[in-house]
C-alpha cells in the first residue's frame, strides 16, 4: 500500500502542483464541477506537507546526523528560493538589502511586519522550521511514534484555537499567514508516521491493510464532504479565518496519495514519466506564483481576452520558467561547488 506513495512520490508532486497552480489563476472556467475541482487544488500544499514527512522519515531515519541534514535540505530549498526572492522584490519596487535579508530569514514571517510582502516565504519559512525541528522531534518518535504524532495533533489544534480566539476576538477580520502553518503541521507528521509504517511493513498482514485503506478511504469521503460542506455555506475568508478551509485535508490527504498513487501505476509509462519530471522542480514552479502570476491579465490579452486560455498560458509559462530556474540553479551550485573543491585543493598544495 505504502509503496504506491514510494514508487509514484514525483508524480504525486506533480498533480499536488498543477492543483495549486490552477487554484491561483483564480478564474471562472464556465462549469460549477470543474470550478469546484479547480478551487480544491489549493490542498496540494497538505500533499507536500504530507509527502516531505513522508519523505523525511526515511532520510533521517538511515543517516541521523542533523548537520548533514540541515545542509542537505538547505542546499534544496534556499538557492531557488533566494533567486524567486530576489526577482520579487526588484519585480515590486521592494528592493532593499534590509528587507531582503529579512524574507531570507523567514523573520519576516516569524516576526511580521508587512505581512503581504512576506507571503511569497510562507512555504519555506513553514517547512524550514519543520525540519529544524526534525531531529528534537525524531528523539521522541523513535521511542512513541504514536503518541508523538498525536502530540502535534493537540499543539496544532490548540495553536489554531489560539489564532481563531485573536483574529476574531482581539482583532476581528484581520488575518494572518500563521494558519497557513499550523494548520498544517498535522498533515506534515501524519506523513512521517505514514513513512515510519512503510518502514516497518505495517500494517503486517492482508486483512490488517485492506482495512486500513478503508479507514482511509471512509476519511477522504468524510473530508470531502465536510470541505463541500463548508464551501457552500460559508465563504472562503470565513473558512480560512477559522482553519475549516484546510482540516479536511488531514482526512483527504493520505487517502488522495494512496488512490492517486495507485492511478498513476495504471498509466502508460510515458503519461508517468512526463509526471515524474513535473515533480522534479516543484518547488520553483510553486515559488515563481507569486513572479509569473502578477502578468494575469497580459496572458489574457495574449490569448485573444480567452481568461480560461490565458490561465493556462499562464501556467505553462510558470512550469516552463520552473524547470529553466531549477537547472540554472543546479548548474551554478555545481559549478560553486567545483570551485570550491579547487579551490581546497589549491590550499591544501601550497600547504604541502
């Protein structure tokens, strides 16, 4: 069961992006259902929440050693984020080596001052402390994994009651990115309880495992129901202010990646392949909404004033940017790191 999340994990990135990427065109595409699909995308962020806890429970897992962790993950995550970052504040007259530094930081998440400058660093400020945090957390999993994963259930659900308690007693309608976060961070443990179960071969036997993948199944009807719910009754500030806008997604979440990963097996190989390589810079794609998303309307103009055709234009022109971002990056840390290694050579000859 597990090995269809392991096997299909950049697919899964794949179809967890293109969900976020048509959720941020924000556009009328003409059919309620289709409409109602599209505004549910914004739940793949819960799917890379999920799939790095996933992820990161075995890699931490096989090399316990935080230092090579914390560089391994930071030479992943900050140099494309520092290129976008640096693009978006010369793109929004922001440009200061100050402010800079401060997104860089991901201060000015933690320590908000202009809370709409700083929403393109919510992701990377969210999952950097999560795997700051990584090696505290692991001391406790690997001796109760269980009621460890319960333990961030409660911290997150009383972080929420906090945040709903101040932003509509102290400070009624306003809204911080904070729920952004702690919204998530279920979902973010679940996959590396998910991960420690693949791991351990659980659940052991065949009854155990088709009941577990109808648990599964039963709470990705549950989640989608309540979210249905709650989209037809409520509008979509209230449902963020409050958080219902992403609990559902801890029922959906594991259940989407199961189900999705077994579809994906069922494709031709090249449909998978095509996904797998999506999933390989999802990370920029998901940065550069904030770059590429600001030209909207000139990618409406360009499609002849066809919204639904720009949109996609649009999004197209952000995978395409994305891939050209993640090999640029690649080469100049390649090349950097070459240099580098020269460079220690060098010290080391005129030492000898």
């Amino acid at each position: 069961m597990w090995n269809l999340i392991t096997r299909n994990r950049a697919a899964l990135m794949a179809l967890a992006i293109l969900g976020v990427l048509l959720t941020h065109t924000n556009n009328n595409y003409g059919c309620f259902a289709l409409n109602r699909l599209i505004v549910m995308g914004y739940g793949g962020v819960d799917v890379f929440f999920f799939l790095s806890g996933f992820g990161l429970y075995f890699s931490y897992s096989k090399k316990p050693q935080p230092l090579a962790f914390y560089r391994k993950r930071l030479l992943r995550i900050y140099p494309a984020f520092l290129a976008v970052l640096a693009i978006y504040l010369t793109q929004k007259h922001l440009w200061s080596w100050p402010f800079f530094l401060e997104m860089a930081s991901t201060v000015g998440f933690w320590l908000p001052i202009r809370f709409h400058c700083t929403y393109l660093a919510w992701f990377v400020s969210a999952i950097l402390l999560l795997y700051a945090l990584t090696p505290l957390y692991w001391q406790a999993f690997r001796l109760w994994p269980a009621a460890s994963t319960l333990a961030t259930f409660a911290l997150s659900g009383i972080l929420c009651a906090l945040f709903v308690w101040t932003f509509t007693v102290l400070y009624p309608g306003y809204f911080h990115g904070y729920m952004l976060f702690i919204a998530r961070i279920p979902v973010f443990y679940l996959g590396f309880f998910a991960g420690y179960c693949h791991a351990h071969d659980l659940p052991h036997t065949r009854p155990a495992r088709r009941w577990t993948a109808a648990v599964m199944a039963l709470a990705f009807v549950v989640g989608f129901a309540a979210l249905q719910y709650g989209l037809n009754h409520y509008s979509w500030k209230e449902l963020r202010l409050c958080g219902m806008l992403f609990y559902p997604y801890l029922l959906m979440t594991p259940g989407f990646c199961v189900g999705m990963g077994w579809m994906v097996s069922k494709l031709p190989q090249a449909i998978g392949r095509t996904l797998g390589w999506l999933g390989g810079f999802t990370l920029e794609a998901y940065l550069l909404i904030s770059v590429i998303y600001t030209y909207k309307a000139q990618f409406v103009r360009l499609a002849g004033g066809n919204s639904s055709l720009g949109c996609m234009l649009m999004v197209l022109a952000t995978l395409t940017a994305a891939w050209l971002l993640h090999h640029v990056v690649g080469f100049g840390m390649a090349w950097l790191s070459q240099g580098t290694k020269r460079l220690a050579r060098r010290c080391r000859h005129e030492r000898g």
